[in-house]
C-alpha cells in the first residue's frame, strides 16, 4: 500500500489539518459542560510544543518514565500522555485508575521520573510526607509537573521540604488551548511563587480589561487572552459560546484573572466566573483555600460565593479536617481574619468530608453552591 500511489477508489475522505480531530469537554466547574472541538492542526503544534518542552529540559537525557495520574478523555491526559510525551520517546506508566498508594507504589516499581499532578495531590503528599518517605520509594523522581490551578508558595514550600531531591515544575493550559499554554521550565523559574510561567513556544498572550476591552501593561490584572496555533476552532454546536470566547482576530478569552510581570512570567489569579462580590470587592476564592490549606489541622477546603442581601455575597468556607482535629467554625474564621483583608474575610464554614471534584482534580464548585444555598434563602 506503500509503495502505490493512491487511488479514488482506495480513498474515500481525505484529511487535512483544519478538520476536526477530537471532540473534548471542557471541566464545567461553574456551569454546564461545553464540547470543544480540535482540528489535527491544533494536536500537532500541542505534539510540538510538549516535544520541545521536555527536549529542552536539562536533565531529561535518558529514557523518562511517567506516571499517568490524569484521565486520557481530558486536554492534560490527550495531549500530554497519549501524543506528546510519546511523540518525545518517553515511557508512559498507565494506572488503571487514580489511587494514592497505587501511584506512589508505582514510582518505586517502575523508577519513574516524572509525575504529573494536580494541586490537591500535591497537597496530600505534602500532609502524608511522613508516612509517604517511610513506606514508598521514590528515590528515581527527580520532578513533579503540576497543573490545573494556581499553587501557593507555602504548598510550593511544604513540598520542597519535605521532598528536598524533587523539583517542581508548573505549567497553565486550558482545554480550548489544546494543552499547555504556558510552564516554568527550570527550577528558576518556580522559584516565581505563584508564577504558571512562561508563554509556550508559538503562543501569543494579552493581559485585557474584561470591562473596556482595553489591553494592560505589565502587573496589571485583567482576563488572560491567547492566539496560537494549537487554539482550538470553536465549541460543538455552539455558535454564541463560540462567539463569545473566540474574537475575529482567533483571541481566545480564557476566562482566567491574571496578571504579566516585566519579565514575562504569568500568574494566575483566579477564575473570573469564580471571583466572590462582596460589597464591590472582588475576592478569588483560589487566595483563601491556599491560605486554609497551611492550616495544620485542614486536610482540604474549598471557598465559594455564598448569596447575602446586605454585601451581595461573601466568602463560604467547605474545610475536611485533619483526622481527629476538634477544628471549629470560629478557630477558621479567625485563622483567615489575622492573615487578609477585611473584606476577604470567611464568614461562614462547613465541614465535610471530602471536597467535590471532576477527575482532573478541579473544584466542583457549583455542587458546593447548589449545596450550600439549597437551604438558604436571600
């Protein structure tokens, strides 16, 4: 079949970059869930993109072995796992499901290299360093690769701690960008706490004021806007989301709140659907759970909008405690009042035991909502 050319009758369709090669959903961590549909155009320059990233990392000469810790119907686990860290050569170690002892045993079997993850599994291996070290090998890692919300420096700092031989590395991308928008690529570069990093190669990135339109200069805060080749072509069957996230030009709205510094490095700031509005404030839910979770007694929180007549809403706080923790509502508030601004103060706590989440590892935070104001009334 090689060897001939074909023919008519032999090729029924033929397929060029701009049609349509995967159709993945987005999170639908606020609201409903929305097929977003990449061409083939877009899965290559993602392939080039992960191939060049990992390339370049000093280090990486050798065969590398990583762990996949996230679903393969997800942007993270397609463009990483399934094509471009094996485009790159790299062992891929499949779990047959995510599961804590079964990943951590598994670096040890496999003496794999790399693991990527999301913060709340970064933030259980810093809370179980102890037991971790004690019962698991994982003297082959040498990084974490972590993704899909912004990490605090006092996390950030726990985990270099208490896994001194292992690196971290951040990286920022969205399923409407095909993967990996932005990373650090250096430990240097992490060291920028609260930094996603540096804008990908062939990846055009603007700071826009999400009211006047208006594009920002450097450590001004506004919604992140993308254009590159791997920027998806638009949501399936979808003409007005599709309108409003992707502009003329091919500007993707991110929907992110970030800022840019001088030297080009982004941070995150929070969701813009996700900022709480207290009284004309705006407060990320993101800032408040980084700083519950340096609590020593909370094992997990999450932070969402709660309705109020008087400030129009105000931050809610669901928190699993620590096991055998007595934590009580007023030692967390009082907690989060010594460390933030008046108006970003928790007025109200919950205790659960676990916190909603899809299986990347992001916040369900509409099923905390519905939860939370299914018995209230404004």
């Amino acid at each position: 079949m090689m060897r001939r050319k074909p023919s008519g009758t032999r090729v029924a369709e033929r397929v060029d970059q701009d049609d349509t090669a995967t159709l993945l959903y987005s999170s639908g961590t606020t609201g409903m869930s929305k097929g977003v549909v990449s061409s083939h155009r877009n899965l290559i320059a993602m392939v080039q993109t992960v191939v060049n990233r990992f390339g370049s990392d000093v280090g990486s000469q050798g065969e590398q072995r990583f762990i996949c810790t996230v679903p393969m119907f997800h942007i993270y686990g397609l463009a990483a796992f399934a094509t471009g860290l094996l485009a790159y050569g790299s062992t891929i170690i499949v779990l047959s499901k995510f599961e804590m002892g079964e990943m951590l045993s598994a670096i040890g079997k496999y003496q794999a290299t790399y693991l990527p993850l999301v913060p709340p599994i970064l933030v259980a291996m810093v809370n179980g360093a102890e037991q971790i070290n004690a019962k698991y090998d994982l003297s082959s890692l040498h990084t974490v690769l972590c993704g899909g919300a912004p990490l605090s420096k006092e996390v950030t700092e726990g985990f270099m701690d208490k896994y001194p031989t292992v690196k971290i590395l951040q990286g920022y991308g969205l399923t409407e960008s095909t993967g990996i928008g932005a990373s650090t690529d250096t430990v240097e570069e992490s060291r920028r706490y609260g930094t996603a990093g540096k804008l990908s190669a062939s990846m055009e990135g603007r700071i826009v004021d999400p009211v006047t339109g208006r594009v920002l200069g450097p450590n001004r805060t506004g919604e992140l806007w993308l254009k590159g080749p791997s920027i998806m072509k638009g949501y399936f069957s979808n003409e007005e989301a599709t309108s409003s996230t992707l502009d003329s030009e091919g500007w993707l709205r991110t929907g992110d709140l970030c800022y840019i510094d001088e030297d080009g490095f982004i941070f995150v700031v929070d969701r813009l659907k996700e900022l709480i509005k207290y009284k004309g404030y705006q407060v990320p839910p993101a800032e408040l759970e980084a700083l519950l979770l340096t609590h020593p007694e909370i094992a997990d929180a999450a932070v969402i909008p709660f309705p109020d007549r008087e400030v129009g809403q105000f931050p809610m706080a669901y928190v699993v405690r620590k096991a055998g923790s007595l934590l009580s509502e007023k030692s967390v508030m009082e907690f989060v009042a010594k460390q933030v601004a008046p108006y970003k103060r928790v007025r109200k706590v919950a205790f659960v035991s676990s916190i909603p989440k899809n299986p990347s590892g992001k916040i369900l935070r509409k099923d905390l909502i519905k939860l939370a104001t299914s018995n209230s009334k404004l």
